[in-house]
C-alpha cells in the first residue's frame, strides 16, 4: 500500500499503474480502520492491482476532484479510467466479484496482446 500525501501524487499514481484502487479514509472513521485491512486482504488475489491510501483530512481536495461524499471511498481505475466505486458500507463479496470480473478481462486481454 502507497500512501498518497498530494493530489498530483494520486494523479501519478492512476496514470503509473494499469490497475490502481484508491482508499480514501479519514483518521478519525472507524468503518475506515475496520475495512482497510479486509480490502488489503482482498486485493492479495490481484497482484497487478495496486493499493493507494489517501487521508482526507491532509488532501481536502480529493473530494471535489473524485466527487467523494462520504468515506470510506474505494475507487478502481483501470488504464486511467474510473470502473467501480463504493463507498461508507460496503460488500466485500460483491466488491470482490465486481472487480475480479473486470480484473481478468483486461489482465486476459493484457497477456494476449502480449503474445
């Protein structure tokens, strides 16, 4: 897991990883600390995604750039572009599900063009 402290550093970080998922939380929200380490145990089965944290309390700005009411805020973006967000109660089955459908079409589509 990243900590991301700025909002050029999230940007970097979309645009660096095909797979990027941003969790965005704040110190002080206890459905933040208790689903953090479900979703960092969750995304072990996808190696190719890479976990960003961002604390909302040090860039306010994250919310009106990722229209984000409420935390926590769990956004997927493939290849820069935004696929799934959930956000304050969230399923982790169904989070799970969603994302490894998406997760192994691109990565399927990946390793083909590859060949």
């Amino acid at each position: 897991m990243i900590n991301l402290t700025s909002l050029t550093s999230v940007e970097r970080f979309i645009e660096e990883h095909q797979f990027s998922f941003l969790y965005v939380s704040r110190p002080n929200c206890g459905v933040c600390h208790a689903l953090l380490p479900q979703v960092k145990d969750m995304l072990k089965e996808f190696p190719r995604i890479e976990l960003g944290h961002i604390n909302a309390d040090d860039i306010e700005e994250i919310a009106g750039r990722f229209s984000i009411f409420t935390v926590p805020a769990l956004l997927l973006f493939v290849d820069g572009k935004e696929m799934i967000r959930e956000a304050h109660f969230v399923h982790m089955q169904s989070l799970q599900d969603r994302i490894s459908k998406i997760y192994n079409m691109v990565a399927v589509k990946s390793d083909e063009n590859k060949l």
